[in-house]
C-alpha cells in the first residue's frame, strides 16, 4: 500500500519502540540517518516492554542522538503518558508526517490488526490511523532471523568473576560461584563482551526463530489496512521513510 504525506505539513515524525530486539539496533541507526539528513524532529514513543528491551540492547541510552529532550524531541514512556497515553492527541491532530513502529512485536501487530489499543504503542497507532498519519510498521517476524540479548556461555566460562567487577552497571552478580547476568540490569553496553578473557559473553548473536502462521496471517492482515505500509527489513524501512519525506536514496 503507498504512503502519503500527513495532513499536519510537519517535519515531526514518531518512533515506536515495541518488546522486540529483533531489527531494534538497525532501526535506530535507521532513524538516526533519517534525522541527520532530513532534519526532522523525531519523538520516541516506548511502551514497558518496549523500553526494557531498548536499555538490554543499548538503545536506551543513545535515545538522545535521536530525541534530544526538546518539544517533539521527547522519549515518551508510559510512565510519562499514562493509562490514557496524553500525547496521543498529537495524532489525532496530524501532528506527525508519519509514524514508525520498528520493531513491532506480534502482539502489536495482532492488536493493531484487531483495534486493540491498551498499549502506548497501540493507542498512538490508533490515533494516527484516526487522524490521517500515515504508518511504517516493520514486524519482528519478518523474517526468520532474530537476535538475542548479552549471555554467558556456560561451557566456555571459567567462573573467574572478571566480569563482576568489569559490568558498570552492575548487571552481573555471583550466585553458588557462578557469575549471573541479569538482563533488568544490563544496559547493553557489551563491556563485559569485550572483556572476558575466556571469550564466555555474547552480545546480540543471530538466532533462528519459527515464525507461526497466526502471526504470518496479522501480518498479511496488516498489509490490507489503509494508511499502513510493512515493510521486511531495516533497508527497506530507510527506503520507504526517505520515500515519505520527498527524496529516494
């Protein structure tokens, strides 16, 4: 389906940020790109689960690169919106030229596929379909392909403890003489990776997932409704956002 350009003339555009790593560091670089050669203004919006999984991959603290903190520069959580979402009023006004959902979990897009809107994400979504804001949504199961968050390899680790005191953070602990990192803590900012002298950590290794068929038929549910575009890849997310805004790359 093609896009068209928000009622509201802007050069704001919305990002949301869903409970997936999948495609989440390649949408920022994405949207950093898009900011630095457009000069939007960019909102980040996260829902809870959203902005977990942005500190356990190591977006949450470069948001800034892309959501300084001015007036539509902001990083909305729900704890700053609310139940109600309140700056979902700025869709409903055209506010935004468009608004971005990269990643999108399969909830989100089972709840946007069937007017569920219980999420900042989702509300933001429904407001933007009400006032006319057109929506790039790039689903998690895309593709076959995912990453996971920083882990110790247990075979591999010698139990030395290095990395205890290496996580500034304080994300990695000693249980039973076992060093244990603790995703709700860990900011992904891979020291402990480049420091483990047996080479035990990884950071955002690719894994195979089964896409199931409830979530590839939202997906094509997806795709049918107006004012909405998927897309499969970060690259392709890049080539439809430059579309949008008036300039192919």
């Amino acid at each position: 389906m093609s896009l068209l350009k928000g009622e509201g003339g802007t050069n704001f555009i919305a990002w949301g940020i869903t409970g997936s790593g999948s495609f989440i560091r390649k949408s920022f670089e994405v949207l950093k790109r898009i900011k630095e050669r457009y000069g939007v203004k960019i909102t980040t919006y996260a829902s809870r689960a959203g902005e977990e999984v942005a500190r356990m991959y190591g977006i949450l603290d470069r948001i800034g690169e892309i959501s300084p903190g001015r007036h539509y520069e902001e990083l909305i959580t729900e704890d700053v919106a609310g139940a109600s979402c309140t700056y979902s009023g700025r869709f409903m006004l055209g506010r935004y030229r468009l608004l971005v959902i990269a990643p999108a979990t399969s909830n989100t897009v089972a709840k946007i596929v069937y007017g569920i809107s219980d999420t900042i994400i989702t509300t933001i979504a429904s407001q933007a379909l009400k006032g006319g804001v057109p929506i790039i949504i790039l689903p998690s199961d895309a593709t076959e392909e995912t990453e996971v968050p920083c882990y110790i390899d247990r075979e591999r680790c010698t139990n030395c403890m290095e990395c205890i005191d290496k996580c500034p953070f304080g994300a990695i602990s000693e249980l039973n003489c076992i060093p244990i990192l603790d995703l709700m803590k860990c900011h992904g900012c891979r020291v402990c990776e480049l420091t483990c002298p047996e080479k035990a950590i990884f950071c955002f290794q690719k894994a195979k997932i089964k896409i199931r068929e409830i979530d590839r038929e939202n997906i094509e549910h997806l795709r049918e409704m107006e004012g909405v575009t998927v897309v499969e890849s970060p690259d392709q997310l890049e080539d439809v956002i430059a579309r949008t805004l008036g300039e192919s790359y």
